[in-house]
C-alpha cells in the first residue's frame, strides 16, 4: 500500500497495488485500488482526491539518474506510451495502463500497471512548473520470471516536452467509458 498523507487539508489516499493470480482478460495482473479519505481529528478542507484527466495529451520527458531517461506520453485516462531514452532498455518501448489522481492543484498520483512484466508503480509527481516537473515513486510486483517478489523506490526531474490538443469531439474517451 501506498499512502499520501495531505495534513494542511486533512486528508489522504491510499493506493493498494494487488498482485492477482492471473490476469483478468485485457487487464493486467497487478492491479489498484484507490481510496480516498479524511485524517481523524483534522480539518478538513479542499477537493478530495480524485481521478484526473489533466495530463491526457502531455508529452514528458523524465530523467531518472545519469543514465536512465524515459519519455511519457499520457494518452487517455486508462492508457500511456513510453519509451526508454537512455539505459539498459534504451529503443524499448510500449503502452500500459495507467490512472491518475490529483491530490491537490498540480500534484497527481500516476500509477502504472505493466502488461509484460506484472509489476506496478505509484508515483506521487508535482506538475506545478512545466519545466521543473519532479516525481517521487514505489515499484511492486514480481520480477522477470513472475515468481520473486520485488520492490524498489526511485525518484525523477521531468519536463513538459509538448502537449496535443485534440478537435472538438476527438478528445480521448471519458472516466467510465470502455
């Protein structure tokens, strides 16, 4: 479980990332849940968290360490493409399965759910400067071979490369559609 803590607002969001036995069909096998909630005792005030659609369209460019570079782009509320800039998977790419939650103007929850690998990642990212988009996040799931439980943290520095906006009518699918 992931859990982000908003204690001026008094409120919070759990993200519980489950490792299913099996895919369900066209899902992948590590799933989440997200559930929202307010701090015992706090004052509660602004949105609660809530799922987005802010960042459908941005293209960004994420810089991990000195020799991990991916490039995102936020294609729908359920789907995203990625490619690997720079590292061991550099020319790699693909399109998995994501949802996002802001938890506060310009800081969202992206979490994202591998197709290949079953494994998922919740990231908590700061999108309030364009140009200086920071993200901190947690990777669950099992390794290559789907039997050996892993976990790991990492961070990153984004920028906004692009963003398209679609005509009248073409913007991608809304929350709820199939």
């Amino acid at each position: 479980m992931s859990l982000v803590v908003d204690l001026r607002h008094g409120r919070a969001l759990a993200v519980i990332s489950v490792i299913l036995p099996a895919p369900e069909q066209g899902r992948t096998r590590v799933q989440h849940v997200f559930a929202p909630s307010i701090i015992e005792g706090a004052t509660v005030t602004g949105a609660e968290p809530a799922p987005a659609t802010t960042l459908i369209g941005r293209r960004v460019e994420w810089v991990y360490s000195e020799e991990h570079a991916y490039e995102h782009v936020y294609l729908s509320e359920r789907w995203y493409s990625w490619q690997c800039l720079a590292g061991p998977e550099r020319g790699l790419a693909d399109t998995d399965e994501n949802s996002v939650w802001e938890v506060r103007p310009g800081i969202y929850i992206f979490a994202w759910r591998e197709k290949v690998i079953p494994c998922a990642s919740v990231t908590i990212a700061d999108h309030r400067d364009v140009n200086a988009i920071r993200s901190h996040g947690v990777l669950f799931g099992l390794d290559e071979s789907g039997e050996v439980p892993t976990h790991f943290t990492f961070g990153a520095h984004g920028r906004l490369l692009s963003t398209t906006h679609h005509a009248e009518g073409l913007e991608p699918a809304l929350f709820g559609a199939v």
